[in-house]
C-alpha cells in the first residue's frame, strides 16, 4: 500500500494527505502500480467525459476530457516530452542535447510536439467510434503507464549525476518488468477482451522501437525521455483504437 500511494504521489496530482516513510528502492519496486496509476488516470478523465458529454456533444467532452489529464497529471509527461523534443532534435552533440533536456525553457520543438501531441489526441479521439470513447480515454494511460516499464529494464541513465528518471531507469528487476506487463495486460483484456492482444501486442512493440530509437540518440534514458515515451504510447494507443473501430473490430 505505502508503494502504491507513492505511485500515485508521483505521477499524479490527486491529493494523498498521508505521510509514508519511503526508501529510494520504494520507487523502482512500485513499478508494478504504474497500470493502476493509469487507470486512476484515466478513470477521472472518463468521468469527466461523461460529466462534459451530458452538457453538450462533439468536440468539447473530449476537450475537457484531454484537460483533465492534463490537470491530473499536472502536464508532467507533456513537460518530459518537450524537453526530449528540444533535445534530440536540436542537431547538437550528445552532451548539449542532454544540457538542452535540462533546461526549464521551452523550445520550438518543444511547443510543436505539445500542440502535435493534443491535436492528435483530439483527431484520434474523434475518430474512435462513439461508444468506444469512454475506453480509449480510460485505457490509454492503462497502456502507456504499463509499457514505461520497458523503458526502465536494463537501461543506463543518460546523464551524469541525479534526476527522478535515477529512481527507476536500470533499477527495476526481470519480475517486476514481468508483473507490471501481466497486470496492464490483465486490465486491458478485462475491457477489450481478445482485441487487447492486439493493442497490447502494439504498444509493446511500439516502446521497444522507442527505446532503441532514444539510446541511438542518447545513449540511454532519462527522467524526460520515460514522460515522452508515455505520450508517445498512449497517442499509439489511441491510434490502434481508432483503426480497429474503423475496421470493425473495436
């Protein structure tokens, strides 16, 4: 329970007033409540949903459902993904990108993957069938909390020095990599049934891919680069949705 309330603290904004006694190791082992974090995410943007879908139609239930997570999680991925965009795309030898990673100022990089990143949460919300919106907003945070889990595993921490991405990047054991994927799979199929295989079978791979494309930039991970991921596997997430609902299978 103190490891689950961590995990909440960390990646959220919920108030928890409670006070636990923490080690440093408490957070690479509550790596296993990440899926649930995810689904506490993203159960108050369903809420919202619904709530905002009840006053009127369109597009504006998934606008306050989009600012909702934003709120939830106080932009803290947004953040990490800017700063991964402004660094990785800044054409400068490895050890500026990791200053430019560093650096609280945002960039025009930055700023284009965050508009990038909520228009297309937008579009490919919209294009989810309707019936199907509520589990694509519930859900996404699901997968992309889960897969953050392969990002860690085996991976050496970029920078010199401490960061939160220290607390867990090369921390976390083979058993806590596997339990953490269990359990988001479990979620998954819980909702989707045997479509979950093929969104969970995506997101996976679409980590892997992320996580061999940032260590050929950076020669490991970061606190910045594990929030980008995130981003990265829930708008996945939702384009698999969306392609599935157009097909049928949905």
């Amino acid at each position: 329970m103190r490891r689950l309330i961590l995990t909440l603290q960390f990646l959220t904004r919920i108030p928890i007033p409670v006070q636990i006694d923490i080690k440093e190791n408490d957070f690479a082992k509550g790596i296993i409540y990440f899926p649930i974090a995810g689904l506490v995410i993203g159960s108050f943007c369903s809420l919202v949903y619904l709530g905002a879908d009840y006053l009127l139609n369109g597009y504006f239930p998934i606008l306050c459902a989009i600012l909702a997570n934003v709120l939830v999680t106080g932009g803290f991925h947004l953040d990490g993904l800017a700063d991964t965009c402004d660094g990785i795309y800044s054409a400068r030898p490895l050890e500026q990108m990791l200053e430019i990673m560093r650096d609280s100022r945002v960039g025009t990089n930055g700023v284009l993957a965050i508009v990038f990143d909520l228009l297309f949460r937008m579009i490919l919300l919209a294009a989810i069938p309707s019936e199907k919106i509520v589990l694509a907003i519930l859900l996404a945070p699901v997968a992309a909390k889960t897969m953050q889990s392969v990002l860690m595993y085996r991976a050496q921490y970029a920078r010199k020095g401490s960061g939160l991405g220290n607390f867990y990047i090369g921390k976390i054991s083979i058993v806590s990599l596997f339990v953490t994927l269990f359990l988001g799979k479990i979620i998954l199929f819980g909702f989707l049934g045997m479509v979950s295989i093929y969104l969970f079978g995506i997101c996976l791979l679409c980590g892997i891919f992320y996580r061999y494309y940032i260590q050929s930039k950076i020669q490991g991970m970061t606190g910045d680069t594990l929030g980008a991921g995130s981003e990265v596997v829930e708008i996945v997430c939702l384009l698999v949705m969306a392609l599935l609902g157009r097909i049928g299978i949905l």
